[in-house]
C-alpha cells in the first residue's frame, strides 16, 4: 500500500507542475508587473534580471524536489530498487521534457530547451545528495559490522 501512497505523491506533483505551467500568472511577463510593483525603484533591466533569476531558481528547486519524491518512490518499488537513482534522473528528466513541450503549446508560455538544462540542475542536485546519503549509510553500515567482528575476535 505504501508504494501506492509515494507513487500517488509523484503523481499529484506532476500534476500541480502542469497545472502551474498553464496558468497566465506564471508567465515571466505576470511576475515582471508584480516584481515592478514590489521594487519600484529597480530599473526595468534590473526587474528582467531578477525575474529571470528568481524563475531559474524555481526550475532547479521544483525538479530537486521533485526528483526526490520520484526517489522515494523508486526506492520503494522492488522492480525498480536496484538502480533508483538512474531511474529517479529518467523519470525526472522526461517530466522536465513533456513540461516544456507542454509550455510551447501554450499561447502565454515558451519552452526551452535551455530550460531543460536548468531543471536538469535540479535533478542531478537531488541525485548527487541522495547518493551521497546512501553511501554514507552503507559505509557507516559497514562500519558497524567491522566493529562488531573485530569485538567478537577479541573476546
């Protein structure tokens, strides 16, 4: 039940990833009017500037993110376990793809390929934390068992 549960988890967030995709108020030209009303005194380029940043920024977050949930929902599916996280980095990475399509078919939004590259930020990011966790754990794992068979050698 619980492999249900995660993968549910992974299927509302795709879901909210697309729903937010196709509203106007996530184009950059919505969040360049609200940014000019926040920061009055910044220059329209600088405006440009930040939008452009804070969005990228929210590319790398939203797929880190959501190549963890897809993760944790990898490792719980036995056919898939054994290589998680080359599959969290496929599935991530064919969400990050249909979404820009879906953004070109859009009459307010554009898709990028390079903003692919920047999602792509994000999954290896989540990648490389979750892989390093893992190795830790089984070093540390490791460690545990070597200390216990050098107690019982000594005894």
């Amino acid at each position: 039940m619980f492999i249900v549960v995660r993968w549910l988890y992974v299927f509302l967030y795709v879901l909210l990833l697309f729903i937010f995709s196709a509203q106007p108020e996530s184009s950059a030209g919505t969040m360049s009017q609200g940014m000019m009303s926040w920061f009055p005194n910044l220059s329209k380029s600088d405006i440009q500037t930040l939008v452009f940043y804070v969005r990228k920024l929210g590319h790398v977050l939203a797929y880190a993110f959501g190549t963890a949930i897809i993760v944790y929902a990898l490792h719980a599916t036995p056919r898939l376990r054994k290589n998680y996280l080359a599959w969290g980095f496929t599935f991530a990475l064919i969400i990050a793809c249909l979404d820009e399509w879906y953004q070109s078919t859009l009459p307010h939004r554009t898709g990028s390929i390079v903003d692919v590259f920047i999602d792509m930020i994000g999954i290896t990011f989540a990648i490389a934390v979750i892989g390093w966790r893992h190795y830790c754990r089984v070093q540390r794992n490791k460690n545990q068992g070597y200390d216990k068979e050098l107690q019982e050698n000594n005894k």
